[in-house]
C-alpha cells in the first residue's frame, strides 16, 4: 500500500487547489486583468559548458568538451500569480538531418522571487503526455522548485514530418542515437540552471516517468551536476522487458522485418541501457518508485537497476504500470518533497 507522508498529503492538498483554479496544465494565453503584465522581450545569453569530472570516464557517446552555447528565454504568460513561465530553446549538441530535432525546447517553470532554489530537468513518457509532466513540474515550481520540462528528441515541436515519431522506436540504431542525444540535451539543460540567478547551481536534480525516468537515470550517471535523481516506474537491463507487450508489437515487426535477433537488439541497446551504467548512480542521491504489478517495466528490470545503482531507497506501489495513475497525487507529492529536500553535490575529491 501507499502511504504518505504528512508533508506529501499537504502538498497532495496544495496541488488539489492548483487544479482547481485551473492553473496545472501549463503555459496558457491569460486574460488580461489590471494587474497583468505584458511579457517582456526574448532574453539571449551564452552559457559556459564547463565538465565536472574527467571525461575519459564517461563512455565516448556521453562526453562533452568544454564549449559555450547560446540561448532563448521566451516570457509565456499564465494565470498564476505564484510562479512565472517561460520557454527556453537552445541548440542540441548533436546535429541529426532533421533540423527541427537539432533545438531542444524547454518549459521553464520557476517560483516568483530571488532563491536560490534547487531546480530539476524533468522528463516526459513514451507516449508524449506532457501534460502530466506539466502537472509535476507546476507543482513543483508552487513548492519553491525550479522545474525544467525538456521536450526529449523527437516529439512535439522536435518532430520533423518523415522522421522518427519517438526516441524508442523499432530501429534499435535510432534508439541509441535518440537516447545519446537525449542524454546530451540534458547535460547542457543542467549547465544552464547552474547559471541561472536564482537556482543553487550545487541543488540540481533530475526527474522522469517510465521512458523518462529510464532517461534520467542515464543522464544522472552520466552528469554529476544531476546529483538528485528520482526515478518514477523506471528499469533497466532489457533482457528483462517483457518483449510480449502490445505497446511493443511495432518492434517486434520491424525486428522481424529487419531479419535481427532479440539478442542482437539487446547487444544494439546495451549502449544505452542504465543497468550497465548504474555504476556511477551509487555517487548520486536516487529515489526508486515503481508498481509491484507492472508488465511493462516488470520488477525484475526494476531490481536489475536498483542492485546495479547500489539498493537506493525504494517504494513499491500496489499498482501497474498504468494504473499507477491512481496514485498520481501521491507521486507529485513525493516528488515535490524529494527535490525541496535535495542535497548539495558533493565537492570533486
């Protein structure tokens, strides 16, 4: 069973009144009262890239060299008086030969006010609902977190008529470029917040939903700026996935079409895969949340990531994983309380 915490059931109550005036599903157009303010101009800017750790740690796909990159911070208006909303776009590190694909747009949802707050890179799921990430990520700026939603590779406004329609797909080659590009993107997203005036460049984190929270504890390995990680009905070690799936019927086909082998296609992803490089989550803060019943991510994919990140704090809830909207309250909550808790990253040794 779920149980949560006071602090999670306030917040569960707080993000009920957010509903309810109608202010959870994101960016909107405002009506115009006279105490709205029209937006102001398009900020530009630079950040400096600058890596962590050695880079000849990292697998060569995941490396960044130190490098500078531009930016757009778009004012978008909403009706919240609470938090203020913008759109961010800035240029994807990997060049793919679908120029939509190749800007990462952002949503920047952050509290009214100096800081420095921490601030998190939230992730959406396979399907594109970025309204539920919306959801988290209102909440979380209400609740004195700043929250990036990054557009992943290839949905919404990244999605080039003729290419592919999701960073999964049923080529297993695209997938590891889709997902390496993925991981990219977030390095850099974590860059920026670490610049921005009111975010505590040491309080970063990241955050995700099923293939997002497969996402982000890839990029969290790979970024140690991304030193809070909650990972929500997330899993590794593909040998694991229940391959019987209908939402996996497409690759199957195309498996069988391309004349490849299961084995070949998990040789394909390992690349990707973050059981193989959970390693690195053991230096990180990590929070595991995942349904008992669930035969899209079983358990045992589960535990393959969780033995290999080092057993991180772990809550199994009743739940499939699709009915795990049941409980979607409960998980905004959690996650609100994860990240006001987050812990400094700790100093190179």
């Amino acid at each position: 069973m779920v149980a949560a915490c006071p602090l999670c059931r306030k917040t569960a109550l707080a993000l009920l009144a957010v509903l309810a005036a109608g202010a959870a599903l994101g960016p909107r157009n405002a009506c115009r009262g006279e105490d709205a303010a029209a937006p102001a101009a398009v900020q530009r800017g630079t950040v400096e890239f600058v890596p962590l750790e050695a880079q000849r740690e990292l697998p060569a796909r995941f490396r960044l060299a130190p490098h500078r990159f531009p930016y757009e911070l778009e004012p978008l208006e909403t009706v919240s008086r609470k938090i203020e909303v913008y759109r961010l776009r800035f240029p994807s590190p990997v060049k793919t030969r679908w120029p939509q694909n190749n800007t990462v747009v952002c949503e920047y949802y952050r509290p009214r006010g100096k800081g420095p707050y921490p601030a998190v890179v939230g992730l959406h799921i396979l399907g594109g609902d970025f309204d539920l990430l919306r959801l988290f990520c209102r909440t979380l700026a209400h609740n004195g977190v700043c929250a990036l939603f990054l557009v992943l590779p290839h949905y919404g406004p990244r999605y080039a008529p003729g290419g592919p329609r999701r960073a999964i797909g049923p080529d297993p080659h695209q997938s590891v470029r889709a997902m390496t590009q993925a991981v990219l993107d977030i390095r850099r997203a974590g860059a920026w917040l670490a610049q921005r005036p009111e975010v505590d460049p040491r309080r970063l984190g990241v955050f995700g939903i099923s293939l997002g929270g497969i996402t982000a504890a890839l990029a969290s390995a790979m970024e140690p700026r991304l030193h809070n990680a909650l990972l929500l009905l997330a899993g590794g070690d593909l040998r694991q996935l229940n391959w019987q799936s209908p939402e996996l019927a497409p690759v199957r086909r195309r498996i069988a079409q391309q004349g490849l082998s299961l084995q070949e296609v998990l040789r394909i992803m390992q690349a990707v895969d973050p059981a193989y490089h959970a390693e690195r989550l053991r230096r990180r803060r990590v929070l595991m949340i995942n349904g008992r019943y669930d035969q899209l991510i079983p358990p045992a994919c589960t535990k393959a990531l969780w033995e290999a990140a080092g057993r991180p704090p772990i809550q199994w809830w009743d739940c499939g994983h699709y009915t795990a909207m049941r409980f979607v309250f409960v998980a905004v909550a959690e996650t609100v309380q994860f990240f006001r808790n987050s812990q400094p990253r700790p100093d190179p040794r």
